[in-house]
C-alpha cells in the first residue's frame, strides 16, 4: 500500500497536477491539507472518475483537510474530538478512516502565528487534543497512524538555518514538547528519505528563491504506531512535485508498506 501526505495549498488550484500525480504515483491514499475551498467545492467527482472516494472536513478560507482512497474508507471522523475552538468554532483541521487495513489521520495542525498570539496558545491545545484523541488507536494491533502538516520542525536539523528561528513559532520547545507528546503516546516519527540534499525538507517558502536554495523546513510528518512502522519499507519525499509552475509550497511525503 502508498500512502501519502500534502499540503497542497489550494486543491482547486493543484488540482491538474494532483490528478496527474496521483496517476503517476500509484497513490492508493492520500492526505491532503489547506484544501481552501468549501466541502461542496471539493473535487470529488474528478477523483471518482480515477477511482478515488474521498472524506473532507473543509468549509472555505485557509484550512480544510481530506482523505482520498482507492482501498476503501471506512469509520470517517469528521473533525477533532474535544479539540478547542478557534473564533468561537472548532476549525476543519483534522479527518480519519480506515483505509485498506490501516486507520489513517489527515491533519493540518494551526499555525501559532507568533509565540505572544493567541493563536500559539490554541496551537498547543489542539496538540494535547490531537494526543488525547489518538492514544487508543496509538496502542491498538491496526496499523495507524497520522499524516499531515504539523507546523513544527521536530529538531534544529529540520530547519536550514536554525539561528533564523530564534524566538519564532514552529521551533520552540513548547511546540516541539508537543510533538515528543504525541509520541509518548506511541507513535513513532517515521523519517523519509530526501530525493536531493542530504535533509528531508518537506516546505520551502515561495519567496527569496527558497526552493532553488533549498532553505526549507521539515514540517509535513508521518506519525505510525508500532505494526503501522514495521509495515514501512521505503518512505520519501516527493521533491520533483515541487518544481515548476503552480507548485505547493510543500512537497508530498510517500510512505510504502507491506500491507
């Protein structure tokens, strides 16, 4: 089984180079974040018509989430169980099924803005929602785990220069205490392979020639239990897809398993 993660910042936007990337890659299921578009909106039926269902939680703006799959998807969770609210709702940022014999999570974790901004504050509470609502699966015999954008680089290594991020949202040790969290609940960080360089980074800014200079970052994570980790046989991350016109600003993580 190819499951994959990506933030595609606007599925109506990428939606030519996710079907033919999906086609290409043989995609059996893919999480996908920043959908920005209303669940009405969402593509559905282009990807039925590559064989795909899919699940989403999105209702416009910058947000939304979704799962596609071609083996099934089953049990949808739609939204964050006891996660908080932001602006008086709970935002579309999180969806799970089970797919094809694994239970799988689409994140995209909040942003924080700055460490003073109430949207920091909300960041860290959503992770300790995020761990509360994943723990029994974490320690369960099915494969799972949870994919997305977690706006955290997990260590100085997933920054290309860590002294630019001093005092800077994605780096501290709140954030990165939140991650080693979710952890603790029984997941592992299962690391990809880069196609070029010698670090895995996942999101290189649009801007200062970020991506040509490979200044990126490490954001986009897979977080499996154990028979989820020990089913991984090869794990990378998809840098050719951030090439060209109309490219994210994020690369796909794809994980195989023998499944």
């Amino acid at each position: 089984m190819r499951i994959a993660t990506w933030n595609v910042n606007s599925i109506t936007a990428r939606l030519p180079r996710l079907l033919a990337w999906l086609e290409k890659t043989g995609t059996d299921v893919l999480c996908v974040q920043e959908t920005k578009c209303t669940a009405e909106q969402f593509p559905a039926e282009a990807l039925r018509e590559l064989g795909y269902e899919s699940a989403v939680n999105a209702t416009g703006r910058w947000n939304g989430v979704a799962l596609i799959s071609r083996v099934g998807l089953a049990d949808v969770t739609t939204g964050l169980p006891g996660g908080p609210e932001y602006d008086g709702a709970q935002e579309p940022r999180a969806i799970s099924a089970t797919c094809g014999g694994a239970r799988v999570w689409s994140v995209y974790v909040p942003n924080g803005r700055e460490v003073d901004h109430a949207h920091y504050a909300y960041k860290l509470a959503w992770f300790d929602a995020l761990k509360a609502a994943v723990t029994e699966d974490a320690a369960g015999a099915l494969p799972f785990a949870v994919l997305g954008d977690f706006n955290v680089a997990p260590t100085d290594d997933d920054v290309w220069d860590p002294a630019l991020f001093v005092g800077a949202t994605h780096v501290t040790p709140a954030e990165r205490g939140a991650l080693a969290a979710l952890r603790e609940a029984g997941l592992t960080d299962l690391v990809p392979r880069p196609l070029k360089y010698d670090r895995p980074y996942t999101y290189w800014d649009y801007r200062q020639l970020a991506f040509p200079k490979n200044n990126g970052m490490r954001i986009d994570l897979v977080y499996g239990n154990e028979p989820f980790a020990k089913a991984v046989s090869d794990s990378y991350v998809d840098r050719e897809e951030r090439k060209g016109k109309g490219a994210s600003d994020h690369a796909p993580v794809v994980v195989d398993l023998d499944l």
